[in-house]
C-alpha cells in the first residue's frame, strides 16, 4: 500500500498516558525509500523519553492476517514498520485511572509508535510479508519474563475493531488463552532496592512505604550486602530495578579521623557510591542518594545547594567525593541534610537520657542548625519520586529557627523537667580539643528553597522534637 512520503517529522499524543505517535519523513524515488527510523537528538526535542535502547527486534509477519498480543512487556519501546503495514492496538495495563484505555491505529514505513512499559501491545499484519520492528530498553530475560501481563485480544470489553475478524486470523495457541481485561493482572511497577535499611533513615523509607501499602521494596543492609565491593552486583539482572535509595553510608564523623576509619568512610562513602552510580547509570535505574552538610566548611550563614565544596574532616571529604559521583548520574536526587534525628540512638535521646538521670551535660552553642527528622526525609524522598521532580540536589531538613545544640539541648531538659544547671553550653573547638574529635561545620543550616519550590514543605523541626519527645518519654 503506498503511503506518504516528505512528511514533517510530528508527534502525536494519545489517550493513553505517555504512548506518543511519531510521523516520519521519508524520502523516495523511483529506487525506493529511506528515512531515519529514529533519530535521539530530534525526538527527544519532540517529548520523546530518552529511554536508551539497548536491543533491537524484528518480527516478519509472512502472509496477510497474522495477529500478535496483547502483551505488555517490562519495557519501553519504539515500533516502526519496515515493509507492508499493521493495525495496531494498544490497551493500558498498569495500575491506575488509565487501567484499560484502548488506541487503535495503523503503521506503515511512515508512522512510528512509542510504547512505555507496561502498555499492552498487539497487531494484525495487512499485507503479506509486513515486517515489524521494535528498539527496547531492557534485555530479554527469564526474569524479565515472570513480569508480563496479557489480556485477550477478542475481549469485547476492548471493543478493538480488527480490519480483519480475528476468526479468520492467524493467532498463535498462547494468544487464545489469555485472560480478559476484567482479570488481567496490572504490570507491577519496577522494583525499589533500599541500602541501609538497618539504619535510621532506612527503617524510616521502610515505615512510610508500609504505611502506605507500596509493594515491589527489597532491602539491604552491610550483612546482605556490601555496597563497597564489586561482586554483589553480579548476577543481578539490574533492569528489574527502576529506584535505589541509598541511606547506607559510614558516619563515625569523630573515628573517620583514625587510620582505620579513614579507610571504612572512604570504602562506604565513595567506593560504595561509585558502584552504585556505575550501576544506576548503565540501567537508567533512579539513584537517591543522602548527602550531609559536612560537605560545607560552615563559612556560609545558609547553605545552598550550589555551594562550593569544603568540607573540614574526613567524614566530609568522603561525603563531597559521594556526591560528586552520584551528580553524573543521569536520574539521580541528592537530598542534603543535617543533624539527623530517627530512632535509635542520637543527640536528642542522649540528653534526654541525661536529663532523667540528672547526670552533667554540656553542648555546643557556636554551632547553628535546624534538626532533620527521618520520618519527614523519607516523605521528601517520597514526594520527589512520586511527583517526577527535576532530577539534582535538594537540601532538605526540618523549616523553622536556625538554633543551636544548645538550644536544642535545653528545649530537652525542659520537656523532661530536668534542672537546667546540669547543662552547660561549650564550643566546637572545645569539643574537638578534649574529645579529639573532627572538625565541624559553624554553620549548618541549609536553603530549603528549591524543595519548597518543588512542592514539600518541610514541617517545622520544633514541631517534630515535640512530637518525637513525647513518644520517647513514654517509653
């Protein structure tokens, strides 16, 4: 059949969420035909995804009437024709308000189709010897096959008006069988793979997503896997994966300084990061990544993501190395944070410890910050993901007061009625001198504009000690 040739190259949006149709130049003469079947720099600039095809498929449909599907597949795709023509028909088959939206259209060498994953994709050949072939993102695998979803082709549910009836068709056994939409299985979303789950960040990521009832969560702390050392990620078939959230890190801040720290701060913090980062890239897989405002020197009143590099110990050395790598990571949030507050041991149960027991306390007062509380991290982390924020760096830490240890340790004292003479207010250097510790940042308080201007709003720090404390004290 002929089709039209010296077409603008257009794209065409439909129905269904994210399924795009491209119109194709192509240039003929009395020889023939070409064109540029795909063309990155070109579509992309039209709304295609980059979506970094690593295979490309060939079906050869030999007579008039051979029909395929419906299959939706763990994938993204991009059909095209290269010989005769197709009826296509695309059905919706992940979870959500577009579960069963139908597009019909035909394909000749002119026209071209962009199938994210989990759209359902069938065809009918209108002509003998029509040749269909397809770009993905992902390689075939066993794995990768456990995921697919069907629905049948003859539902009337669909109401698809094959040009040919399907009773006079040619289908193949497996094709008959497959269910209707009514009990299709939607296609899971890609997995999420969580490091540090142990800690406090990390069984926060873990709360929120069960509170929530988000399946397809795997995690892993240092006891199942060692981010650091190469060899774990073989045999993993990586393109299962759309997210990993990296909460693992080592943050002995005062013992990165000794010989042996310096080594595990470097293993973790960079070495680990760059595995990950290696990974996420060749996958197109979203890395999340948490970073510390011991990448700054303190010199800055407020701390923009933007900032210059220039961290004081080793502990940050190794934080600003880590995120260096994981910023060239195509699809990456890097959220920044400070004076990190979860459960499990921290700044805030030890002084209340201290205060119930009346025991001696002391605290900088030169060292200002605002409190980052776990539970309202992993909600930012959440809402990036979800919403499809613009990849980059995001500070995040609780709004409100810029205060000191101090501060925070008499806001202590005073929600557990303890006598406030026990505590007394010392200096960063102080501390370093006689604890031998590392040098920290003055300043630790960080711009929360760009994640206001995303859309999270932080709650206030004060309002989260007090909610914290109250559960505390009642243990």
């Amino acid at each position: 059949m002929p089709f039209e040739f010296e077409k603008d190259l257009r794209v065409t949006e439909t129905n269904i969420p994210g399924l795009l149709v491209f119109d194709l130049p192509v240039h003929g003469d009395s020889r023939g035909w070409f064109k540029e079947n795909w063309q990155r720099a070109k579509m992309t600039a039209l709304g295609l995804p980059d979506f970094g095809p690593v295979q490309n498929n060939i079906s050869f449909n030999a007579t008039k009437g051979v029909t395929r599907g419906i299959h939706a597949e763990p994938w993204d795709k991009y059909i095209s024709i290269a010989a005769g023509e197709i009826f296509g028909a695309w059905v919706d088959l992940r979870p959500g308000e577009s579960f069963g939206q139908v597009y019909t259209t035909r394909l000749d060498p002119s026209k071209a189709i962009y199938v994210p994953r989990g759209v359902g994709n069938s065809f009918q050949a209108l002509e003998d010897g029509t040749v269909y072939t397809y770009l993905v993102n992902a390689h075939w695998s066993l794995e990768q096959k456990k995921t697919y979803t069907f629905v049948n082709l003859a539902d009337p549910e669909l109401d698809i008006q094959w040009p040919i009836p399907l009773e006079e068709s040619e289908r193949s056994e497996a094709d008959l069988h497959h269910p209707m939409l009514k009990d299709a299985k939607p296609m899971a979303p890609k997995r999420t793979l969580v490091f540090g789950c142990n800690g406090k960040l990390g069984r926060a990521i873990r709360a929120y997503a069960e509170a929530h009832n988000l399946h397809g969560f795997e995690y892993h702390d240092t006891d199942t896997f060692d981010i650091a050392d190469p060899k774990a990620y073989e045999n993993i078939d990586w393109d299962l994966y759309g997210t990993i959230v990296n909460a693992a890190a080592y943050t002995a801040v005062d013992k990165a300084e000794t010989d042996e720290g310096r080594k595990s701060a470097w293993r973790t913090n960079v070495k680990g990061v760059g595995n990950l980062a290696r990974i996420c890239t060749a996958h197109r897989i979203t890395l999340v990544h948490i970073s510390s405002d011991y990448v700054f020197d303190g010199s800055s009143e407020l701390h923009t993501e933007d900032e210059e590099f220039a961290p004081l110990s080793v502990y940050g050395q190794t934080k600003a190395a880590g995120d260096a790598l994981v910023e060239n990571v195509p699809q990456h949030y890097l959220l920044r944070s400070s004076w990190v507050i979860g459960e499990g041991r921290n700044f805030v149960t030890r002084m209340a410890d201290l205060a119930r027991r009346g025991e001696y306390a002391e605290a900088p007062s030169d060292q200002f910050g605002r409190l980052t509380f776990t539970d309202d991290m992993a909600g930012a982390i959440f809402y990036l993901l979800d919403t499809g924020a613009k990849f980059g760096t995001y500070n995040m830490t609780g709004s409100g007061r810029i205060v000191s240890w101090y501060d925070i340790a008499r806001m202590v004292f005073k929600a557990v009625g303890a006598d406030e003479s026990n505590l007394v207010a010392n200096s960063v250097e102080q501390y370093a001198q006689e604890h031998h510790a590392a040098l920290r940042p003055r300043n630790c308080s960080l711009d929360l504009s760009r994640l206001e201007a995303a859309g999270y709003h932080p709650r206030d720090w004060e309002d989260s000690l007090a909610t914290y404390l109250t559960k505390e004290l009642d243990k």
